[in-house]
C-alpha cells in the first residue's frame, strides 16, 4: 500500500477563534450535525485500530479543526500510548499539528518536539493583515498571542512552518508579508487560497480571493522567491517548491497539484470519513470507523467517485500549453455555478468544471516560466 494520510479532527469544528474565513464553519454549518464534540477515547481507539492494521510503509496523522488543541494534552498524550499497541505492522507514524497557537505553552511544546511533531501555526503575516479576520471569541486580534506561541515553540525546537490564508487584503500587500516572515526567520510557509462559503459564487466578501488578485500574488511572492535562491538562501513556499517536483518527474506532495483528488481520510470526532477536508458535509461521508472497517470506507470512497471525476480535465485543460505544470487544481476551485447556484445542489458533483483561477494560473505561468525552469536546472546540478 502507499503511504497512508489520514486527518482528524479531535475536537469536531469547536475553536477558540472566530476567522472570518474559515471555511470549517461554513461547513459545519451545511450538515445535519453541525459539531461532534470532543473525540472519545474509545472513538479514537477504534479509528486508530482500523488505520494501523491497513496502514504498512509510512502512515501519517495530521491533526486539524476547528482547533484541534482544544481536546487536551492527555489526548496526544493517549494518541501516543495507543499507536505503541495498535501498530501491528510496524508502520513508520508521522505526526503533523496544525494549530493557531493560542493554547500552546511549554509543556505543549515540550510533548511536541519530544514526539517530533510537525506543526503549521496559521498566522496571515503581521498585525494589522493579521487581526484583520484572525480574531478570538470575543471579537480581538491574536496576532501577539501566536507570535508568543512561536517563541515558545523555537524555545522547545519544535519543527513548523507557517500557514497563512491568501486574502484579497494579502495580495494588496504581499512583499510586506514576505519581508516580515524574512525577518523573524521564518524560511518554511505554506500559503493556502482563501475559501468562499459552499455554494455560493466566488468573491462576495471583502477577504475573497479573484483571479486578478491571486495572479498579482502569485508572481510577487515567485519573484521574492527566485530572488532568495539566486542569493544563496533558499526559502520554502510549498506551491513553487512541488511544481519543481512536478518538472523533476516527481509526484507533487500538496493535494490539488496533482491533477485529481489525493487518497485521503479525514476523520470527524464521532469517526466519521470524508475524502476531503473541503466536502465535509453530509452526502460526501463515506462511512464511520466507529462501525466500519477500513475496507467498508474504501469501496464506499470508491463507489463515491469522489477522486475518479476529479480526474477528467476541463475541455479547455486539454490543449493548454501549462496542463503538464497546472493539472487543473484543486476540486474546491473548480465547482460549477449555473445563474449563482451551484450544481449538482444537495447531490455529490458529477461533473466539475474549469477552475475558478485558471486566468491567474495562466497569467502566472506565461511571467515566471522562464525563471522557474532555470531555478530548476540550477537546483539539479546543484549549483
């Protein structure tokens, strides 16, 4: 078997923050249990025995939210002692964190670089852009909060990167983004689109993401990117980092580049399975590990067709000259709308259309090309 991914959820949709944008609430908005409360620990027993007899090579756990620290230290702490006695294949466990940091200390940290954890701490660059739509429960900013939350992860060496959420009001100012993570050091990012709510017609809010604004920071960021290279101190933006594995003849790591779905198995608190962290509703919940076994949820995912219809190309995909780099992107992206109301509606998608960003990928490619396939050729003779 391939490596195996696996997502949970350990505390549902629950947060100590209030994001404008997250796109986890929208969802939990749109199915018929909106939160399933803290994973038990029977729960968690149950999916972790399913997962590790079916896993064998590398397994990975990934741990979201909602804010998925909000379900205890002791909780990690059970995830650990459990993996002991339920890894029957002596699989190689790798575990990732993504959190916002608000509830990270030193005895977080410390359990968290005792186990290597790999952690994303989400923050949208400094204060102002930051506390724009990053906000607590009673409606304040968090920017200082998680920059103490860095330190204190540097303090313990804990291994993260940063995680920030492309935003119109980021694309406006992207080189003080960038110049701002290059003087705190932080040399590992990951910057996700922003998501509009499920169903409706993109670019309604005042955080939405379009076309013009995605290429405008696309090519800002590539920019600052083939600069750090060419001055000898490499940074790590994971979209341009895995389209250099795509040009190596390498299968990119980050799910949307590689021209359908990834095998994925995100896991609610109650156990339920879902093939996407993005189609976490209701008519896309392909079983429960709290009653099936990982062979039930599998062909449920294959019956699904979740990831075989993300795989047919738009008809204009065919002929594109950048279909080698490009592969279509993400599913979320390319959702069809037919007079601003999604199709199929209330049913999973059978036929999805072109991606929502396809002229900034167009514009982006045709300005850094040349560039990027040079970063390549110097990366490869390791120069």
């Amino acid at each position: 078997m391939p490596p195996l991914s696996v997502m949970i959820k350990p505390a549902s949709g629950l947060c100590n923050m209030r994001c404008r944008y997250c796109f986890y609430a929208d969802e939990t908005e749109k199915r018929t249990t909106p939160t399933f409360g803290m994973m038990t620990e029977e729960t968690l027993k149950k999916v972790l025995t399913h997962v590790l007899a079916a896993a064998t090579g590398t397994c990975t756990l990934a741990f979201q939210g909602g804010e998925p620290t909000l379900a205890g230290l002791p909780f990690f702490q059970k995830v650990m002692e459990l993996e002991k006695e339920l890894n029957v294949n002596h699989c190689r466990i790798e575990h990732a964190l993504q959190t916002n940091g608000l509830l990270i200390d030193d005895k977080w940290a410390a359990f968290l670089s005792e186990n290597h954890f790999l952690v994303g701490v989400s923050l949208d660059g400094p204060k102002e852009l930051h506390d724009k739509n990053r906000l607590d429960v009673n409606g304040k900013g968090t920017w200082s909060r998680v920059m103490h939350a860095i330190q204190i992860l540097k303090k313990h060496r804990v291994n993260f990167n940063i995680l920030s959420v492309v935003t119109s009001d980021l694309c406006r100012c992207t080189g003080k983004v960038l110049g701002f993570y290059a003087r705190n050091g932080f040399t590992y990012r990951q910057f996700i689109p922003c998501l509009d709510p499920l169903g409706e017609e993109r670019g309604q809010h005042p955080w939405s993401l379009t076309p013009d604004l995605y290429a405008r920071y696309l090519k800002e960021s590539f920019d600052s990117w083939y600069r750090d290279i060419r001055e000898g101190h490499k940074t790590y933006h994971r979209y341009f980092d895995n389209l250099l594995l795509i040009m190596d003849g390498q299968w990119p790591e980050a799910c949307g580049m590689g021209g359908l779905c990834g095998r994925q198995f995100v896991i609610e608190a109650d156990g339920s399975v879902y093939p996407c962290d993005f189609y976490m509703l209701d008519v896309y919940c392909i079983g429960n590990f709290s009653t099936d076994d990982f062979e039930t949820v599998e062909k449920n995912r294959n019956a699904l067709g979740f990831q075989r219809i993300s795989a047919i190309p738009h008809d204009d995909c065919r002929h594109c000259r950048w279909k080698s780099l490009c592969r279509g992107g993400c599913r979320r992206d390319r959702d069809l709308f037919e007079d601003g109301v999604p199709v199929p509606g209330e049913k999973p998608a059978q036929k999805l259309g072109k991606n929502y960003f396809c002229p900034a990928y167009q514009e982006f490619f045709a300005y850094a090309y040349p560039r990027l396939y040079e970063v390549y050729q110097l990366l490869s003779q390791g120069t």
